[in-house]
C-alpha cells in the first residue's frame, strides 16, 4: 500500500471519529458558527489590504493581513519603553537634586554661613568626623 | 466576496475537522472548541469579506496559528498547566470502553458487534494520530485530511514542501508502524 492509499484510508477514519461527535460538542460547535457569522466582515467600499507583515509572526505560519500583529508587539514595547526612560530620568534628576543639596551644604560649611545650630548637631559632627579621612 | 450563506456552509463544513485537530493537538476539549471558535471569529471578523474559495486555506493557517497560540499562552502561564491538560487526555487507563460504546449509539442504526470493533479502531487511530509528533500530524493531516496539496500545505504550516514531504513519509510510516504492532491493518 502507497503513502497515498494509507492517507485515505486514515482519513476515512477520521471522518468517520469526526462524524461521531457528541451532541454537547455539536451544539457548542453550532453556537460558536452562529456567532461567528453575526459577526461576518462585509465588503466596504475600501477592500485594498496592505501585504502581511511577514517578519511579525514568526513562530506561526503568516495569516493574511497578519500585519496586525506586529502593531500588538509595537503597543506592548512602547509603554515599557517609556516607563524606563521614565524611571532612568527621575533616578537623574534626584541625583543631580542631591548633589546640588551637598554642594550648598559645602559652601555653606566653607563660607561660615551655616546656622550655628549645625555646629551644635551631633549628626552633622559625625558626618563630619566620618568624612574627614575619605577627603584629604 | 463570500455571502452568509457560503460562510456558514463552509464553516459548518470543516467545523467538526477543525475540532479533531485541536484535539489531537491540545488533547483537551474545552480548549479544543475555545480554539475553533477563535478561529472561527476570526475568519468572520477580519475574512468574511474574502471570496470563498480562498476561505480554506485561510482558515487552515488561522486554525494553525490559534494552537500555537494556545501552546505558546499555556506555556507563558505555568507549565504544570500544560502537564494537568496532558493527564486529562484520553490515555485514561480507567476509561471504560463501555462509555464510549454508549454514547455512540445514539447516533449509529449499526450496534453489532462489527460496528463496536469499527469505532475501536478509529479511537485507536485517533489516538495514534495525536501521538504523532507536532509537525508531522499538522503536515499529515493537512495533506491528507484536509486534502491540501503540498504546496499548500507547506504555506499552511509556514515550510518548505521539501519539508511537508519529509513530515509526512515519517507521519505515514510511524503510523503504519503503530496501528501494525496494535493489530490493525488497513
């Protein structure tokens, strides 16, 4: 027997198994067509289709107009790419924000012009003992 | 441009097809009519206005990429999901062949002993079908079932019909192979 005769008479098989479906399966069947037709595409006055984007369906055999997909992949990408360029600035901007506040802090310190009440801190004479050895 | 009717008629067609294949694919049938019905959404919605010769194979690749996106979803989510929908096939050592014999009858005038042998076999082929491996079935049944040719078949599946060819020899001879040591000869 060829690969050809073996192929029909499987799928005399499988049609036969396709044909012995239960009721419950049948009708579910029957309802998903029913809605599925409700919901048939009619031919407007613009039918031209651009080409499917092949590129975006890798993984799957490319369906025609699949071009769509790659329009989901854009609308994932695009969020998450603008949260972390939004993350990478404000972590910029609260660093040069600190950097400002101990460089007024130092030219404070330096001109004398700091209240006398942080002289008298204990913090801040631990931070400065702390930091002595690091600046020399 | 394909009217209701030819829509209806078509997918009222290939429905019960489209079905065995998720099954044999995904071996769940919940899962199976969730994927015929999205593809069948999705050739009212975005194809229903093609003409209705090209509806097959259109609705062939929308039926092939539904799967993929089921496996592909299933295997985001857990895998342990994937393993719970496997045990749940019809491999069942339990299953009682009785239930099977039951729930046929309804629907067959034949209840002899002959015709109880009859769907044994073709549950045995059924079941060796989706033992095949993924691209094998797909190229088998495209080819066979779904009496595509084989350049339709490798643009169905997205291959080359070096490959189809190559899919559907093994799919035919490790089949051959399975239903002979299980006693059946076609």
């Amino acid at each position: 027997m060829n690969d050809d005769e073996f192929g029909f008479r499987i799928r005399q098989a499988l049609n036969e198994g396709a044909e012995r479906l239960d009721y419950k399966t049948v009708l579910r069947l029957e309802k998903a067509r029913a809605a599925a037709l409700a919901r048939q595409r009619h031919a407007g006055p613009e039918t031209v289709r651009l080409p499917a984007f092949q590129a975006a369906t890798a993984g799957g055999p490319a369906e025609p107009g699949g071009g769509r997909r790659w329009l989901f992949g854009a609308a994932w990408v695009t969020p998450i790419l603008a949260l972390t360029i939004g993350f990478v600035a404000i972590g910029q901007w609260q660093n040069d924000r600190e950097i400002a506040r101990l460089a007024a802090l130092d030219f404070a310190v330096l001109l004398d012009d700091g209240p006398l009440e942080t002289y008298a801190d204990r913090g801040f004479g631990v931070m400065l003992q702390a930091e002595r050895p690091t600046t020399r | 441009m394909a009217t209701r009717e030819e829509l209806s008629e078509f997918l009222a067609g290939v429905e019960r097809r489209a079905f065995k294949q998720a099954m044999f694919a995904v071996r769940d049938e919940s899962h199976a009519l969730d994927i015929v019905q999205e593809a069948m959404m999705k050739i009212a919605e975005k194809y229903g206005d093609r003409p209705a010769a090209e509806l097959p194979l259109i609705f062939t690749r929308i039926l092939q990429n539904a799967t993929h996106d089921f496996f592909r979803r299933t295997k985001v989510r857990s895998t342990w999901v994937t393993l719970f929908s496997a045990l749940g096939s019809d491999d069942d050592p339990d299953a009682d062949p009785l239930e099977t014999l039951e729930a046929a009858g309804d629907t067959r005038a034949e209840s002899s002993e002959a015709a109880y042998g009859r769907e044994q076999i073709v549950a045995i082929i059924e079941e060796e079908v989706a033992r095949l491996p993924a691209r094998q079935r797909e190229a088998f049944l495209l080819r066979y079932w779904e009496d595509l040719d084989t350049a339709e078949t490798a643009a169905a599946m997205g291959c080359s019909e070096g490959s189809v060819k190559t899919h559907c020899s093994r799919a035919t001879h490790a089949l051959a192979k399975a239903l002979k040591e299980r006693g059946i000869s076609l």
